[in-house]
C-alpha cells in the first residue's frame, strides 16, 4: 500500500509533457500536418505571410520593433518579446511560440493574424 501511495504522489508531481505547436515553420513554408498552410516572405527586414499566393498580413520593422499590419493598417505592435493591440500588452512571443513553432516575428505576426480573424 505505501508503495502504491508513493507511486501516486510521484505521478502526480511529475510535470506534463509539453504539446507541441499546431504549426511548424519548414524553411519559408508554415505546415500543419506536414502540408504547407502559409508562406513566409522576407522583403529586407519585413516579413509577409502569404496564403494560395495573396498577402494575409506582414510585420514592418519600425525602429527596433515590428508593426503588424492588413492591409496597410497597423493591427498590433511587437517589442521586447511582448504584442502590444493598442499600447496594451496582448500577448507575449512566447505565448505565441507554443501556437507556432516559427521563429519570434514570425510566430508573432502569425498569433496576431488568427486573433484578427485574417488567417
């Protein structure tokens, strides 16, 4: 009986594992499943998400930050790692990361899209 009351309380501090991303950053393509879902462009330092050949949405770089935008329209802001919608904190990159496995901006620009409904 101890041995199973210690076997319980092991299981039950021993940590979850981690789930992985939806979606995954292959090269310039973001898959889910292992099909391709969007394309990733670069243009300089900006960055252009595409989806069947048209723009969904790109992330500016302004100064030292990114401004995600539609359409010219800035929808969100990101800096030192947190999104800001309308100079509140939103979300941080790495909230965004767990979603998609793509590098900071990218994922970023990615979370920011499906919150807007643009993906």
């Amino acid at each position: 009986m101890k041995k199973m009351s210690m076997l319980l309380a092991v299981l039950t501090l021993a940590p979850a594992p981690a789930l992985a991303a939806d979606y995954k950053c292959q090269g310039n393509r973001v898959e889910k499943g292992g099909s391709t879902q969007y394309t990733v462009r670069t243009s300089g330092a900006d960055i252009v998400i595409e989806k069947g050949g048209s723009t969904r949405g790109k992330a500016v770089k302004r100064g030292g930050d990114y401004a995600v935008e539609v359409g010219g329209s800035t929808q969100a802001t990101i800096e030192n790692g947190r999104i800001y919608k309308g100079g509140s904190s939103w979300s941080s990159v790495g909230e965004a990361q767990r979603v998609y496995d793509c590098p900071d901006i990218v994922a970023a620009t990615l979370w920011v899209l499906q919150q807007k409904g643009q993906l």
